[in-house]
C-alpha cells in the first residue's frame, strides 16, 4: 500500500496533467482544421508551452508515483516489478493450460492449398491462431479430391493438412469477391500463400496493394525457389529435395539419388514458414507494421540437409572418415557422396536385421556404435575381446572396420526381435531405434496418449487420425479439430467476422461470387 502522503501527489500531479491536456485540446480544436494527434498541425504558441508543461507534469506524476511505491509496505514481489517495469502484463494467475492459447487473437488469411502452405497454417490453428481458408467457389483446395480413399469424401490429404480451420469460399477473380477479400485483408493479421509465382499479383493483390490496405499485415508466401533463375518455376516435394541437396546424399553410393518419404520440401518449408510468421508478430508488436516473408522450398531443404554441406567442405580436406566407403577404400569425388544408413554424425551407425526379418520387411534396428558404450556392445555380443584388441578398442581403428563390425553386430540382432534389442540396448545406454511401420506408429498408445496421434470424427468421412501438434506447449493446450467442409463457415465469417448484414449477404450470395458457377444445361452446352 502506497503511503497517504504519496498517494496525494501523485492525485495532485494527475490532476494538473489532466489539465494541461485539456488545454492543448481546446487549443488545437481552435485551429482550424486541426486534429490534436496530427502530423505537421502547428499549434499555437500558448498550446505549445501547455505540451511542454504537461511533459514535465506527467515526468513528475511519473517521479512522484515511483517515490510512493518505495515508500510501500509490504514490498511487492519481485516478479511482479519487474512485469510492471517492462510494461508487461502480471503473470497470469490463471492454472497453466487453462490462459488460452499461444496465438488466440491473431487470425490468419489462408490462402494456401496441397500441403506446404497447409502445413503452416494448421501449425498456426492448433496454437489457437483463426484460420480462415479462402477456397475457389465448388472446387477448393485441390487435395480434397485428391488421393481419395472414401468415395464423395474430402481425402486423408486435405482433412490431415487442414484442421482446425475455417472455410470460406470466395471467387477472387469476381468483383464482389476482390470486395470481400478486401475486407478479410483488414480484419486478418496475416496473409499466408503458396501459389505459383505471380498468381497472387494476378489477383491483383500486390503486396504494395496489401500493405496499403492494411499496414500491419504478414504477407507470408511459399515458393519453389527464392530470387533467381528458377524463380518462376512451379515446384512439388519432390522436385525441392533434388534441388535442395537432399536426393543427392540420400540413398546407396552404387543406386541412383532417392527421395526420402518424409516431406522436407512442403512440410518442411511450412515449418520454416510458421517460425518466421510469428517472428513477424513479435517484430509487429514494436514497429507496428506487417513484412513480406518468402520461404523457398530449396532454401528450407538446404537447412534441412545442412550436414551435408558441412560435408562438402570437409572433403576439401581429405576422405571422410566416418563414411563406410572410407573403411571400404573406396575413394571419394569431388561431392559428398550417398552414404547408404551410415550415421550423418560422429558416431558410426547402420540398420541391422532383426528377428523375423524374412517375413517382416520392417524388423530392422538403427544400431549405433557410440564410443562410450563400446565395452557393454561387445559383452552384449559375446565379443569382450575387442575391448582391449587394438584393432577395435578406439574408434579411429574401429573406423576401417565397420562392415564387419557391423555384420558381427547383426548375427546377435538377428536373434531378437527389434523391441527386444531396444530393452536389451537401453539397459546399457546404447542407442538403437526399432524401424517402426506406419501400422505400428498409428497403433502407438504413448502416442495417442501424448496428443501426437489423434483420431478426429468428420460428418464425410467418419473417424480418422491425423497427427497432432509435435510442439507440446505447458500453458498453450491443442485441441486438434477436424478439417472444415468447402464453404461450410462462409455465412458465418462473412458476417460475424466481416459484419455484412443479411441484405448483404442476399446481394453477395446473388452475385455469384461465393457460389460455382452453374453448371450449363445439357441443350445449351451442345
Ligand atoms: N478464386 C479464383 N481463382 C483462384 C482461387 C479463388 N479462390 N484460388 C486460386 N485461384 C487461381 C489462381 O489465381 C491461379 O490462377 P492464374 O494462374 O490464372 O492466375 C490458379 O487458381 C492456380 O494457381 P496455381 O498456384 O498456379 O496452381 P497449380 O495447381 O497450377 O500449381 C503448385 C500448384 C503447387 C505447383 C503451385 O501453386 C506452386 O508452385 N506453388 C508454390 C510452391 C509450392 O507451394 N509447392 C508445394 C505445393 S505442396
């Protein structure tokens, strides 16, 4: 509690600012056309010498108030001056999940479609951000069609990629609809796409159109490729992990380049750009104003295979050691080679055959040779002898050797199931992982119980799983919801979030600019 005295001044000071303020109000009013907050309003002498008083009555009100907080007894604690210093809220005393969540109040224009740009935004919903999906009137995304395994119903391919999401169908090459959209550009606080290049400018939304409208508006795009000679190219997964170095260094060094089925090219990339948007609201909050973002797909699978760069320059240096090829005297090129299951870190690793692995094509372990555990993998092997045989007791002489260490390693493997070389393994700190299939992941209990695996209900579809959020989050809970119907939230967004009103709504649903086209009839079309 603040001390009576000190109390008083500060009334006194707020008092004599409030007045001051008033006066400078009255003043710029007598000039003519003037608004106080004006940018070059040149005020009155009179009006000027009442700022510069209020500025000192306000320092003083300021002085006054810290003298009486010092004088206040108890003293608060610590943590709650210091919020107050930062002019940050006090920390809430809500319990922890139960403050909503990380991005409630930031609603996203999303307009994206296939699976980088969906990846973004279901990130951003599941931390709480309204998402509302822009789709062209009776076609939509185009993954809702796509890969279908229940006839009539939006495909695994949309529903997984877009949860927790609003649909709103626009045409945004109709008048009406350029209307609407306009009116989304002002209520959303970030745009996100990943059209083809030029596609969002032949809409005619620019990004110095978006930022006219709307100057604290993200505008966040995926593309194929970033400035450059391919930077008009369209671009799918696969075609980024070739052009981002991944295909290059993955697979067999005697095979051709492969793709990896974990998608670095969309998925990856919507990651990249999820980290930026929030980055962009957290610069917003102290300049006030939005930012383009570009992720290039070949940008976010380049730092996705950034080893192997590492790689390309140590080779510069001499031989790889931790390649097999080296322990096989193969010679190395002139560019990171395909290095097959060796381990892209310091300590050796490969995939060994497990019990079962005749009929079973994913009974295999990830088994990894790491230094400080070697004694316990040789008794585990029944090959105590190495510990102390100078051709494998380090591992720089371990490293021309790794094959056959390797295949002694798998006749003791082969001998257990993949769960039971995991036991056995973790006892003794040795890392392993079992190969597990997609079946295995989807039947995962600690899964399903962490939230990582998720089984939604759709009025199409029935019940499916999707994958929840990865990013756990002690005081932002995820609720994972299942993906919106085309056009399912239009009336309510045009009107609850955008306000037009019913006879609005009639003349937009009349113009054609929510609704496909109709269908001409048979006589006509021939
Ligand atoms: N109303 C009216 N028209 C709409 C619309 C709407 N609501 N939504 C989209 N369209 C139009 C676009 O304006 C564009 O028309 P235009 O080319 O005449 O200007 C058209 O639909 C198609 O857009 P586009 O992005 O070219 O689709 P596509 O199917 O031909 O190409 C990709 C798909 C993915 C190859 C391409 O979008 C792309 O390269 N994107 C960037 C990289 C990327 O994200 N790739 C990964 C995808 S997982």
């Amino acid at each position: 509690m603040a001390s009576k005295r000190g109390k008083r001044a500060v009334v006194r000071v707020k008092r004599k600012a409030a007045a001051a303020r008033r006066a400078i109000g009255r003043a710029a009013a007598r000039t003519p056309g003037a608004k106080p907050a004006a940018k070059k309003v040149r005020a009155p002498k009179k009006a000027l010498a009442k700022e510069r008083s209020l500025a000192a009555a306000e320092r003083r009100a300021d002085l006054a108030k810290r003298r009486a907080a010092r004088t206040a007894a108890p003293r608060k604690p610590a943590v709650k001056a210091v919020a107050a210093a930062n002019g940050l809220p006090k920390p809430s005393a809500k319990p922890w999940g139960q403050a909503g969540r990380a991005l409630d109040g930031v609603r996203i224009l999303d307009f994206t479609h296939v699976q980088s740009g969906p990846t973004c935004t279901q990130l951003l919903g599941y931390m709480g951000a309204d998402c509302i999906k822009v789709e062209r009137p009776g076609v939509g995304d185009i993954t809702r069609g796509q890969l279908r395994d229940v006839k009539g119903a939006d495909s695994l391919y949309f529903t997984m990629l877009n949860g927790n999401k609003r649909s709103i169908t626009i045409d945004s090459k109709h008048p009406k609809g350029k209307e609407i959209l306009d009116r989304l550009i002002k209520h959303c606080d970030v745009l996100v796409e990943n059209f083809a290049p030029g596609a969002l400018d032949r809409m005619g939304l620019t990004w110095e159109y978006v930022h006219k409208t709307n100057p604290r508006m993200i505008v966040a795009s995926v593309k194929g490729f970033g400035p450059g000679p391919y930077e008009d190219c369209k671009v799918y997964e696969n075609v980024a992990q070739c052009a981002g170095g991944a295909a290059s260094t993955t697979g067999f060094r005697e095979g051709p380049p492969l793709v990896t089925g974990a998608q670095i090219g969309d998925s990856g990339t919507g990651l990249h750009l999820a980290f930026g948007i929030v980055c962009a609201l957290y610069q917003r909050n102290r300049t006030g104003r939005g930012q383009r973002i570009l992720c290039a797909m070949q940008d976010g699978v380049l730092n996705l295979a950034r080893v192997k760069l590492r790689d390309q320059q140590r080779l510069a240096h001499g031989p790889l050691t931790e390649y097999s090829q080296y322990g096989e005297g193969v010679p190395f090129g002139k560019a990171v080679p395909r290095a097959g299951n060796d381990s892209g870190g310091g300590q050796p690793g490969w995939i060994l055959k497990c019990k079962g692995w005749e009929d079973d094509p994913d009974a295999y372990i990830y088994f990894i040779t790491q230094a400080p555990v070697w004694g316990a993998i040789c008794d585990l092997i029944g090959k105590p002898e190495w510990k102390t045989d100078p051709d494998y007791a380090t591992p720089p002489a371990r490293l021309p050797r790794l094959r056959h260490i390797f295949n002694t390693i798998e006749e003791w493997t082969k001998t257990k199931t993949k769960f039971e070389v995991m036991e056995i393994c973790n006892k003794h700190d040795i890392p392993v992982g079992p190969i597990l299939s997609m079946k295995e992941i989807a039947e995962e209990p600690s899964l399903r119980a962490t939230g990582t695996v998720v089984e939604v209900d759709h009025p199409g579809r029935g019940k499916y799983l999707t994958v929840g959020n990865p990013v756990k989050m002690s005081d932002s809970i995820t609720e994972v919801k299942r993906a919106p119907l085309l056009g399912e939230h239009t009336e309510e967004i045009l009107t609850k979030v955008l306000g037009y009103s019913d006879t609005e709504l009639a003349e937009i649903k009349a113009s054609g600019a929510i609704t496909a086209p109709e269908k001409p009839a048979k006589a006509e079309a021939a």
